[in-house]
C-alpha cells in the first residue's frame, strides 16, 4: 500500500498536472503513464542488456540504430529518458512532443499487436516546457523513492494508488487485485513454459504481468533457451480482454515493459457474443467484475444456458468453463454470496463445477482484503476442467491474515496466512487428517453435495466454544450495590461544589 514519502510525490506530481490545466483524473493517469513508460523503456533496456550479457546471449538495444521519425533520422540513443531529462526545458519539450513521442507510438512493427492498436490514438497533452520539466523531475524523484523500497511491490502500488484517484473521482471506479493476492494466485497455479493464459477483464493486466514474472524467476532456462518456448512466451502466451480503453492502454504499456513483446490483449466484452473462444486456454487468473447486473438481452446464449441471471459473477464462471481447455486450471476470486447463494443460477454454477469439473480448493478471504476501495467478502475458487467430473475431496481454508491491516490503512503487519496456503495447497494429501476446527482441512465431495453445493467455509468449518465461568449472580448484584453507594457519595461531593 502507499503510504508516507511515496504518497506524498505522487500527490505533488499529480499537483503538477492539476496546477497546470490538467484536471481530468483520466487524461493525468493516461500521461503519467506514458511518461513512466518511456522511463521504464530506458531502466529495461539497460537490466535487459545486463541480463543477455549474463546469459551469454546476443542483444540488441531498442536505442541503438538510427530512427526514422517523419522525414528525419536521429540517432536512438537522444531518445533515452538519461538522455534528454538533462536538456534546458524548451528543447526538452521539443524532443518529446517531437521525438520521443512519435518513437513510442511506432515502437512495435507488429500493426496488430496490443501496443500498436492502443498507442495509435495516444495524445501527448502538456501543454508547456516548464510543466514537462517539473513533471521530469517529480518522476526522477519518485522512482528515486520507489527504488528505496524495492523489495516492496512499490511499482505496482503506484498503479494501484493512481487508479484510486479515479475512483475517488467518481469515473469508471476501477481498481486493481493487490498485488500480493495475485502473487499467492499465481504461486498456487504455477504456470509453466506452455501455458496460455488469460484474464477476461484485464484491466491493467496485473495477473498476466505477475504470470510473466512468475515464469521469468522459475522457468528463465527453459524461456530463453529455447527458441520455440520464448517465441510463444513473447508473442501467443498471453490474452488480455476488457472494455476501458485506457486500462487496455496501461496493461499493453505494463506488459511490454515486462518484456513481453506482444500480447494479445483486446478491447471486448468477454460476456457478449463478440466472444468466441472456447476451449482455448490452459490457465484462467482472473478477478471479474461483481457489481452491478447487466442487460441479459447482450450476453452470450451458451453462458445463459449454464445460469440464467444477470449477475456477472456467476456469469463469468460459465464463461471460464467454457474458455478453458480439457484440463485447464482456473484461480478465480469471487464475492462470497457465489459460494451460497440460494437462487437456481448460483446453485447451478456450483454444481457445474462440482460435478462436471473438479473443484480442487475454495479459499475464503477476510473482508479487509480489498479496502479501501471496497469491503466485499470474497473467496478464491481452484478449479480443473475436465467436462466428466472428478471432484472428490475439496481444500477449504480460512484466510484470517494476509500480512496487512484489515483496516482503511492497510499498513503492514506480521500476521499473514499466504505461505502456509501455498505450502499446504501444494501438499493437500497431508491435510486428510486435519481437523475442522483448524485453518485448513479437507471436505468430501459427498458432504458439499449433501448441503446444496454450499461452498461457504462456515458450513463445513467447526467452532470450539470455551466455556467461561462467571462468578454467582450474588456476587455481581453485591458488587452493583457498592458501587452505587460509590458513585452517590461522589455525586453528593459534587454537589456540594457547585
């Protein structure tokens, strides 16, 4: 979470903008973007370049050749951040307007790729050298304070503290998956070298972000050395879609800077029509929207059939079946009202999965999880498609502490239960002879069939009362008695003051 001297330069160069005829929470956002991505251009070619020197294998730097902008050509190496933050204010706002701008906009050759299609209506929009030269500098000073706390997500605590402002504007209300929940989701499905994975409603395509970083850190050898694995890595790897053309905007930025070239990720409505994969992906992480109904009459017939609701949330369930291929994982979060709703759409959903796939783990999560941007009760959902059932004995745990404060603050604290889950989720044999009293046990598929697929944690989960002795009711009316006379004798004295 931001909190202290981060916060504090965030909420300076956002000034900066306000101050300077930028008030629009969306245009802010979108050019504070750009402006970090053409910085983190420079920071990632330089870890690249260190990274391939490494690993003894050829780079090329995205500065190096000469660059054709218009009728000029200008030697790359000016249009690195190091570069021109150095110039007098006036040239500086000339090469960017000029230079730097058109480069990031004609970055990628692929015309189809994600950065092309969201980076063509791109709008450098400050309005004066002085402003880009204060902006400039504020940014130097925040990654300054963001490199301070590298072992904190703080980049990804900066999207989430911007995309904040605009649900403290009251415009679209977004806000991301804290980073660390995505980073358990992650840790629990383990994607490898020829996963394709999808998020449904992107947004600034955190979790596709996570999975690469995921797979960099654990599966670098088998990417990068071998040709075929890294080419689908870069190019058909990951799938992203949403309908905000600004947060489709932010996550193609996020991902290439990840180092992911070209992602697919694309403007739709996943619920719609306009959505035709299935059985398509091996792995589904994804948080989907839960607020709200929507207009029946625009969703995808075959989802209908699965539920029929106007509720997304249980909509985009069916939808994450239909999406997966035969033995495809899915880690999805979900309000808790999924897992024991009682209407006929929630309880077909349930049975669905429970007994047409294999439901693997239901992990429910304390209401804080989300604050301050909304105190929801939410679970994550394990699942396996396998269209002929095999549920057979479902993980259940109760998150009780995810390492922050369950408060607006969200300050950081000792308590926190997501390593025991990925270590117990990754060993549930071992978990057979838990009890339900504990955090985590194990409940057989029978059972949940037997209380109407109820999947809420506290229909299973047992509570040991510990009796408490009272002393005899005497004592306590004798006890109320003395202190009335006290507080007489105090009221008198009082009196007798005044």
């Amino acid at each position: 979470m931001i909190t202290g001297e981060l916060k504090n330069r965030i909420d300076s160069l956002w000034e900066i903008f306000w101050t300077g005829g930028l008030t629009n929470p969306l245009d802010v956002i979108e050019q504070m973007t750009y402006l970090m991505f053409i910085r983190d251009l420079d920071d990632t070619d330089n870890t690249h370049a260190r990274e391939s020197a490494m690993l003894g294998l050829p780079f090329e730097s995205i500065f190096a050749k000469e660059v054709k902008i218009g009728d000029r050509v200008i030697d790359g190496t000016k249009l690195k951040w190091s570069v021109f933050r150095d110039l007098p204010a006036d040239r500086m706002y000339s090469v960017m307007q000029e230079m730097v701008f058109p480069f990031i906009k004609n970055l990628n050759v692929n015309k189809d790729s994600a950065y092309s299609k969201y980076m063509d209506d791109a709008i450098f929009k400050l309005p004066t050298p002085l402003m880009l030269s204060k902006v400039v500098d504020a940014m130097d000073d925040l990654y300054a304070q963001m490199e301070k706390l590298k072992e904190s997500d703080a980049r990804g605590d900066v999207y989430e503290y911007l995309l904040s402002k605009l649900s403290t504007a009251g415009v679209n209300g977004q806000f991301r998956t804290p980073r660390h929940i995505i980073r358990m989701m992650v840790a629990l499905m383990e994607p490898d070298a020829e996963d394709v994975i999808c998020d449904p409603s992107c947004g600034t395509a955190g979790f596709l972000v996570e999975a690469s970083e995921y797979l960099r850190a654990n599966k670098k050898e088998e990417i990068f050395y071998d040709k075929r694995k890294k080419e689908h890595f870069m190019n058909h790897m990951f799938y992203g879609f949403d309908m905000d053309r600004t947060m489709l905007r932010i996550g193609a930025m996020n991902m290439m800077t990840h180092g992911v070239e070209s992602p697919f990720i694309e403007y739709r409505d996943s619920l719609s029509d306009q959505n035709p994969d299935k059985e398509k992906y091996s792995l589904i992480l994804a948080n989907p929207p839960f607020k709200g109904s929507l207009d029946a009459d625009i969703v995808s017939a075959d989802l209908l059939k699965v539920c029929k609701t106007k509720k997304t949330e249980l909509l985009f369930l069916a939808l994450f079946v239909r999406m997966l291929k035969i033995g495809g994982r899915c880690a999805c979060i979900v309000p808790d009202g999924v897992l024991f709703g009682s209407s006929a759409a929630h309880k077909a959903v349930r049975k669905e999965i429970v007994e047409n796939q294999r439901l693997e783990a239901v992990i429910s999560m304390p209401s804080g999880v989300f604050k301050p941007y909304a105190g929801v009760s939410t679970g994550i959902l394990v699942f396996t498609k396998t269209s002929h059932g095999g549920t057979d004995n479902v993980w259940f745990y109760d998150m009780q502490a995810d390492g922050f404060s369950l408060d607006d603050k969200r300050t950081v604290v000792k308590e926190n239960d997501i390593p025991d889950i990925i270590q117990r989720f990754h060993n549930r044999d071992a978990e057979a002879d838990r009890e339900r009293t504990e955090k985590s046990f194990l409940v057989s598929k029978q059972e949940i069939v037997d209380n109407g697929y109820d999947l809420s944690i506290n229909k299973y989960k047992k509570t040991e009362y510990v009796p408490v002795e009272y002393p005899p009711t005497s004592e306590i009316i004798s006890k109320i008695e003395e202190l009335d006379v006290q507080i007489a004798k105090e009221f008198k004295e009082l009196k007798a003051m005044l």
